[in-house]
C-alpha cells in the first residue's frame, strides 16, 4: 500500500475580495450592513481568514474611507480610482498589486456579498486547485466566483476593464476548469430583502 507524498508543496494562494461598488441597488454602503452585529464584509473576511499561506488583499472604492477603517492589520487594502466602471476594473486593480508581489501560483476571487459563505467552502475550491487549472463555482446560470486562477492567467485578469467580471476569464479558458458545486455561493446581497433572508 503506497503512502500519499506529504512533502508536494501546496500552492501558494493570494486572496482578493472585491468590495468597491457603490452597492445602487441595495441603497448604499453594503460593505457596512449590519448581519448579526458585524458589518457584511466583516463576514467575508471571516471566512477567509482560515485559508492556508494566504495573504489577503481587500478592493475599495465606494466608500473606501468608511470601510477601511473597519479592517484588521492583517489584510492589504487597495484603492481602485476607477471603481465606478465596474468590477473588472477593482479585479485588475487587485491583480496589479498582486503580481507585484509575486511569489504567488494562484489567487482566489471572492465577493464581499456572497455572507453564506463558510470557511470549509472556500476549502473545498483550495483542495481542488493544482495550480494549473481554473476551479470555479458552479452556479445555476453557469460558472463564476468564487473561484482560484492559475498564475497563467493572471495577465489576462490584469487586462479586465469596465463592467466584465472573472467569468469572461473563466468562459475563455473553459477547457481548462474544474467547477465546484457550492449551495452557499447561491446568495449574494443585492438589495435590502437580500439582506433579510440573512437577518430574518
């Protein structure tokens, strides 16, 4: 009977979690909405914060000097000037300063939004990355976040502008991705009756 191999290294993961948006829909300052006596992207963080040899790095826009302050010493914030054109620009933003960093073989994309999201959840997507495929959510109008990159494609997150999310990426490189079935991933926080379906 083979022994697994202990000694592969793991991959090493940036975290990016987009939280620029002005929130329209839900009223504003969604990042700051109150769920349980901690604001949403409190939450978010949570969930992430058990993710091995990881460092984290949180996009700001919209009330970005609102928000950071209510961050911990832990994460590295990144201003994106151009948040108002959409999220494409705060993933290029965030992956920026990410390959400037370098050092890392993927990067998991996470919503601030998306509160039902737990920390095995997010353990699930690690376990099933090699570092060289795409591992993406699977959700009912097709794949998208949260899921890691490969380093391979990290240029082409760099290159996203505008309103056109991660799923243009994942779309492009569709041979090469493993989907993950995730119920939690089904809410993400839109509007304020959103909000009740988590706070009752």
């Amino acid at each position: 009977m083979m022994t697994p191999r202990t000694d592969i290294p793991k991959p090493k993961l940036a975290t990016l979690l987009l939280a620029a948006g002005e929130s329209a829909r839900f009223g504003g300052r969604k990042q700051l909405a109150d769920i349980n006596g901690k604001p949403m992207i409190e939450h978010a963080l949570d969930a992430l914060s058990g993710m091995p040899k990881s460092d984290t790095f949180v996009v700001l826009g919209a009330y970005g000097d609102e928000i950071a302050p209510r961050l911990n010493s832990g994460v590295t914030i990144i201003i994106n000037e151009k948040w108002a054109t959409g999220m494409g620009s705060s993933i290029a933003c965030g992956m920026t300063k990410i390959a400037t960093n370098g050092g890392y073989d993927g990067v998991l994309i996470a919503l601030c939004d998306q509160v039902n999201l737990t920390g095995d959840d997010y353990t699930r997507l690690i376990t099933a990355f090699d570092g060289k495929q795409i591992v993406a959510t699977r959700h009912q109008d097709g794949l998208g976040v949260p899921a890691i990159f490969p380093k391979s494609v990290f240029d082409d997150l760099q290159s996203l502008a505008g309103p056109i999310g991660a799923r243009k990426i994942i779309d492009r490189h569709a041979d090469k991705v493993m989907a993950v079935s995730i119920v939690n991933a089904a809410l993400d926080i839109d509007t304020q009756d959103d909000l009740k379906q988590v706070t009752g």
